[in-house]
C-alpha cells in the first residue's frame, strides 16, 4: 500500500477526520499540534494511505522533534500521555510500520515512538516503556460516582473543602493561566522539577480556544488549587494540575476533581481521562484509583535506529535538583523554557 506524507495543519482535511474518528483524542486537534509548533518549534506530519484528493480514511499522526541534547525522533505525539492511531485496519497492513524504519535508518532519527491507547494490536515496532492508564466512567449516576469515591481521604476532603468555604471557577483567561502558573511553580519546585515554559499554556488556550479550561479552588480571593483540561467530544482530560501545599489542608484539589466531575456529567462528558502514572509511583496511582478510575497497562512501542541505541538517555537531573529550594522563580521559569523544547 502506497504511504502518502500529509502536512496536518494545512490539509483541510485533518480536522474532519479527527473530528470523525473513534480513537481521536484532544491530543489529535490542530489547536494542540499548533500549540506545539508555537511553543518548541516541533513540525507535525502525518501517514495516510488516502492519495491526495480523496477523504482521509486513515492517519498517524507525528511530530519531528530535534534536538543536540536528545536527538532528532518522530514521536506520536510529543507531551501526549497516549495519542492512537486513527486506522482502520491494523498498522502493519498499512505498511507504515516498514515505511518509518527505512526512514528511520535513511533520515538517521534516533527512534520512533508510538503512543497507542489501544494495545490489542500488533504495530510492527518494539515495545517501549509502560505505564498505567487511568480513566473514570462517567455513565453511573452522580450519588453512585461520589459512593464510589474513596471514603477516608477524598469524600472527607470535599467535605472539609465545602465547609472551609472554597470557591469554584472555570475558565481560560489571562487571570486563569497567571494563578494556574503561579501554583504550577510551586509545585513543581516541591517536585524538584521545572516547570513547563509559561507560553505553552498561553498557546493552549490561544489555539484550542473553549477547549481548554483552568479550573480554580479559591479561599478568601487566594487560589489554593488549580488544573487544566482539555475537551473532545464526549470525554475530557485532566492534563495539569497543581496547588500550594501550605492550604493542602483545605482539599482543594479533591473539590477540583469532585466539581470536573459534576460538571463533565452534566455537560454530557461520557469520561474523563486521568492520564498515565509510572508503575513505579505508587502515590500517584493509589489518588487516581481513589476517584473509582479504572486502569489499564499502557505500553509505547519504539523503534531505535541501530546507530543510536544508547544515545537517548536524558542527563543526570540529581545535581541541578539540589539547589531547587534556593532557585528564583524566574531560574526554573528560565530553566523550563530551555530544557522542555529537548523532551518532547
């Protein structure tokens, strides 16, 4: 079968399938692939078997990601917990599993990587990394969904939240992104990681527009938590999230997530996407599953170009981490804007 390279941005195309598609996700939308390009200059393609001219009836999205630091790879897509493969039929019948290894070795990427939701196929690459994938089913009534919640940590904490008096709001603008990068420094420092660069989040709403939502938990005018999600469909992700640990005490992001719950059901969101946690982060994976999510393995699959086998181990981060607790904000602001363009 013939491979046809499309440019996803241009080709009018694109947003029908997506729109279409079964297994298209937020993580498919051209607002998401511009933000991208915008933010670290990632240029995204895509593989059909649809000559030009013709509806798309199938696609795999990517994104070049080059870098000195970590090298030059296709990744589907950069930043995206899981982003499938909009087929309809499996990979290998296409014959693009064959078409990225040729290209893989010709074009001298360090690898390719598929992120695939879907994990009862055969995609012709090597298994990479697992995680698990956590998603909550929000067809059960809403006294069912709270029941099911975790009775000595999250109830109570939406309970303590509703008697502190904590404030919901839901939006995307300037003030919405200053509170939500204010708390994600702080966290990420309490992490001793850096934070994504501040105009990847401007560029998210900018480009996806209504899609995009920062939720707020505020006590007495001071936001105590804060996450952002994205919309498909009938399904919503829960990509960001962050609070103050100091006003950890008042529940605020267990509020958050009661209230997305709440108001996903009643906007007729059918689930809502938790994300992926290592298997080894067991915190983690004990509060998603807290929520009554359901989990499942999420495995990558990798081709690694036999030239580069052991070149895309990221640096030793131990040193630099060490001096999180006295760095400026701007320092880890600054620090996040170079390193996240080498990570995708």
């Amino acid at each position: 079968m013939e491979v046809h390279v499309i440019n996803p941005l241009s080709d009018s195309r694109w947003s029908e399938l997506v729109e279409r598609h079964p297994r298209a996700s937020a993580f498919h939308q051209r607002g998401w692939l511009q933000a991208l390009e915008q933010t670290y200059g990632y240029e995204s393609s895509a593989l059909t078997s649809t000559p030009p001219g013709k509806p798309l009836r199938d696609a795999v999205v990517f994104c070049q990601v080059s870098s000195w630091l970590t090298g030059t790879r296709l990744v589907s897509l950069p930043f995206a917990d899981h982003c499938d493969l909009l087929l309809d039929q499996p990979l290998a019948s296409h014959g693009f599993s064959h078409w990225l290894r040729a290209e893989c070795e010709r074009r001298d990427w360090w690898y390719v990587e598929f992120r695939p939701l879907v994990q009862d196929e055969s995609y012709g690459l090597p298994a990479g990394k697992s995680f698990y994938f956590h998603e909550l089913d929000l067809t059960p009534g809403l006294e069912q969904l709270f029941n099911a919640l975790h009775k000595g940590s999250i109830q109570r904490k939406i309970r303590r939240a509703e008697k502190e008096g904590l404030n919901y709001e839901s939006g995307n603008s300037g003030f919405h992104v200053e509170e939500f990068y204010r708390l994600l420094l702080i966290t990420r420092r309490r992490h001793k990681l850096f934070p994504q660069p501040k105009i990847w989040f401007k560029n998210l709403v900018s480009c996806l527009g209504e899609k995009v939502q920062i939720k707020l938990a505020r006590k007495d005018g001071i936001t105590v938590a804060a996450m952002l999600t994205l919309r498909h469909r009938a399904s919503i992700i829960y990509k960001y999230g962050c609070s103050d640990e100091k006003l950890h005490n008042l529940g605020g992001m267990s509020f958050l997530f009661w209230k997305l719950i709440e108001e996903s059901k009643a906007s007729g969101v059918q689930k809502i996407d938790f994300g992926r946690s290592d298997l080894d982060n067991e915190g983690l994976v004990t509060f998603k599953d807290r929520f009554g999510t359901k989990r499942k393995q999420l495995t990558y699959q990798r081709y690694t170009n036999p030239r580069h086998e052991k070149k895309h181990a990221m640096p030793d981060p131990t040193i630099i981490q060490r001096f999180f607790p006295v760095l400026p904000d701007i320092a880890l602001s600054i620090g996040g804007r170079l390193l996240y363009k080498h990570m995708g």
